[in-house]
C-alpha cells in the first residue's frame, strides 16, 4: 500500500513505523480515548446532563485526565534516559523496542474492554501511553541507523507525513461502527445494549482496528532495521548505562548548543503535544460537539500529511531552523485563535486546525533531524535519550498549566490556553542564539 520509492529498504521501514504508530496516536490518544473517558467518569459519577451541578462535574473529570497527562509525561521523562543509555550496547535497542511495544499492544487492547471503571481505565490508559512513548524513544534514536545525514531532514519528514495520511485509514474503518451509532442507524437494544454500552463497545472496535493496524506496520521495522551504532557488552550493563548517563548529561551541558536548543525544543514542543494529546478534551470543554472535533481531527490528519513533507523539503531552502521559527508562530495564531472560541463561535475551532494541520507534522520532524544532524552517531540513543526527557517533560507543563488555570474561578479555559503563548516566546528568544554546529564524538 505505501511503495515510497525513492527511499531505501531500511529508511522505508522505518518511515512504516510512523504509518503504523500514527494511528494509535490518532484513534486511541487524540479522539476516542479521551472521549470515553470523559463519558466513563461521568456515568461513574451518577450525573444526568440536566443536573445542575453537570458541568462542575464535567470540569472536575476534566481536570483529573489533564494531571494524568502531566504525570504520565513525568514517567516517561524520568525512564526515557535510563532506556535511551541502556539500549546503546548490542542488540539492546531491538530487544527493548520489541518488549515496549509488545506490552503497549496488549494494554491497547485491553482498553477496548467496555466493563471497565474509569479509574482502571486510567491505570491502563497510562501503562500503554507509557509504553507507547518509549518504543518512541527507540524509533527516534533508529534514524542514525537507517540513513545518511544530508537525508535527516527528508526521511524524519517523510515518517510524519505518511504517518498522518496513513493513521487516517484505520482511523475511517474503525469509526464505521461508532457512526452507526451516532447517527441511528444501529439503534439502543442492539445485542440487548443501552446506548452507554454501545458507544463504549464501538469505541473498543475502533481500539483494536488500530492495534492491528500498529501490529502490521510494525513488521517492516521489526524485520530489516538494526542497531548499526552500539557498544560492546559489559559485564554490568545497567550500572554502566547510568554511569554512561550522569558522564552524558555533564557532557551535554558543555555542549551549549545542543543544550540550549534543548531547552528551546522542551518550550515549544510543551504547546505541540498538549494541542495533540488535549485536542478532543479541550474541545469538549469550549463546547465543541464531538462530531465536529472528529471533523476537525481529520482535517489536521489531511493538511498535516503534505505539509510535513514540504517542510522536510523547505528546509533545503530556508534552513531547519527558520522552519522551526514558522511552526512556532503557527502555534501561537492558534493558541491566539482558541481564546476567542465560545458557544456561538465553536466554528473558529476549523480554522485552529487548518492552521494547526501546517505545522504539527512539519515541526516534529524537523525538531527530530535537525537535532539528529547535532549529535555525534556513536551516542546518539544517550543524546535521544535526553532528546526525549525534554520532549516528555513538554508534556507535563502545559496540561498542568491548563488544568490549574481552567477553573471557573481562574481563567477559565479560554485563558488557560492562551498561557500557552509564554512557553512559545521563551522558545523563540532562545532559538535566536543556537549555532548549528557539528559535534564529533571522543570516546
């Protein structure tokens, strides 16, 4: 189905892993987790939707899953380096790929459970996120293995683009039967099912449709790319990750400007992942009908496919990091844009995405190469180790910041969002002063 010719064996196979990991990251974290979610916690709750107390409780359940967000992404920034060290000696990058997907696969499934409470729901949802992100930190670290540097920039944006196209074919056949429901077609009483029941089974459909789809692209990897940078076995290779570790993180803060662009990317990609992970939740509390945040989704899925492409190719023409500049006032428009959005304008939430669409893909892949052409091969799983710590810890902040602030008697959502707009300067001030330099590697 995706031929991609002018790639190589490998670099096609690592690409298939983005066509193959995008749909979890679509169908599962952006759109129907968060959606049975909210709706689990509040029958779990006992809230009708005339109660008077309804959207106080909406808020609340809200909340919760936005200071999950921020502990799930703590997690994982604390385990990311300790993966990314370790997985540097023979064999070990493979080994712990295979083990962390194995298990994101199976708590994907279980997720399609529909007799589960919210608070195992949760538990689940966090063991498979936290699962899912570190098979990324791998996949990141697997580009120096696939390909030549003068290609980083191509091939990182190729894996996004076909990423958001390809999520969207899963994402189409597992909807089918959700819309059914929505719509009336498969009516309360089917199988002997009340309508709870059978969103929260067409939700888990929707679930599994996107693990086997996650099982299938995943093969090309599994099968011909290999660690080609590694060390040798020690006799305590644990121990001599985390020494490796502390000498990498001294190392890295000598490195200014690797260590500044860090920073840099922890600021920025901070408001890319919570627009990915928030979308369908702060949509939910703008006001947004949950149709028209799928339309919305799938809009950003179609736009993000050909930008994230382009943006691979521009960078030839006006530098990876002018790029970058362009994503991050993308954002802020958007951010901007949000603050805006009340009952009566939940249509500006389609020109968020199309704004959104332009940038998202384009500014991840970049971020990954041109951070990628940075570090000297030989540590390249330590530097992506960190690489994703900073990725991840931008994952904390800005849902907490969210959380916090949305409270009626704070912001409210509308301005919570529009804090987001900090973390964006901060990124751009610092990213005036980084170099790009080459650092080679004295072991």
């Amino acid at each position: 189905m995706f031929k991609l010719p002018h790639l190589s064996k490998k670099e096609r196979a690592w690409v298939l892993y983005d066509v193959a990991n995008s749909a979890f990251i679509l169908t599962v974290i952006t759109i129907f987790f968060p959606i049975l979610y909210q709706m689990v916690y509040m029958n779990g709750q006992g809230v009708a939707e005339e109660a008077a107390n309804y959207q106080e409780v909406w808020t609340r359940g809200s909340q919760i899953f936005k200071y999950l967000t921020s502990a799930l992404a703590l997690t994982v920034a604390i385990l990311s380096p300790i993966v990314g060290s370790w997985s540097n000696y023979h064999g070990n990058k493979k080994k712990f790929f295979k083990l962390f997907l194995g298990v994101a696969m199976v708590g994907g499934v279980g997720l399609a459970i529909p007799t589960l409470g919210w608070v195992t729901l949760l538990v689940i949802f966090f063991i498979t996120s936290m699962n899912y992100n570190l098979t990324n930190v791998l996949y990141d670290a697997f580009l120096v293995d696939v390909t030549t540097e003068d290609r980083m920039d191509e091939v990182s944006a190729t894996g996004y683009g076909w990423g958001y196209i390809g999520s969207l074919i899963p994402f189409f056949i597992g909807i089918i039967p959700y819309a059914l429901v929505l719509f009336g077609v498969i009516k309360v009483g089917f199988l002997g099912m009340d309508s709870y029941m059978l969103e929260r089974v067409t939700i888990g459909i929707a679930f599994v449709v996107s693990i086997v789809w996650w099982l299938i692209y995943s093969l090309p990897l599994l099968r011909e790319v290999d660690q080609t940078y590694n060390l040798e076995h020690t006799g305590n290779n644990l121990g001599e990750s985390l020494k490796r570790l502390a000498k990498t993180f001294k190392e890295i803060r000598t490195y200014r400007y690797i260590f500044m662009f860090l920073i840099a990317y922890l600021l920025y990609i901070d408001v890319v992942n919570s627009v990915i992970r928030l979308a369908t939740n702060i949509g939910g509390d703008l006001g947004v009908e949950a149709m028209t945040m799928l339309g919305v989704v799938v809009m950003v899925q179609v736009i993000a496919f050909p930008s994230a492409i382009v943006y691979g190719r521009m960078t030839k023409r006006f530098g990876t990091k002018n790029m970058i500049f362009y994503g991050i006032g993308v954002y802020a428009i958007g951010v901007i844009t949000v603050f805006f959005i009340r009952e009566d304008t939940t249509w500006m939430m389609w020109i968020v995405g199309a704004l959104i669409g332009t940038a998202q893909g384009g500014i991840q892949s970049i971020s990954r190469s041109y951070f990628a052409k940075m570090v000297p091969k030989e540590k390249a799983n330590d530097f992506f180790g960190f690489f994703s710590v900073f990725g991840r810890f931008a994952g904390i902040f800005s849902p907490f910041i969210i959380a916090f602030f949305q409270a009626p008697d704070r912001l409210g959502i509308n301005g919570a969002v529009l804090v987001l707009l900090v973390p964006l300067a901060l990124a751009t001030i610092l990213l005036v002063f980084v170099k790009d330099q080459k650092v080679e590697y004295v072991g």
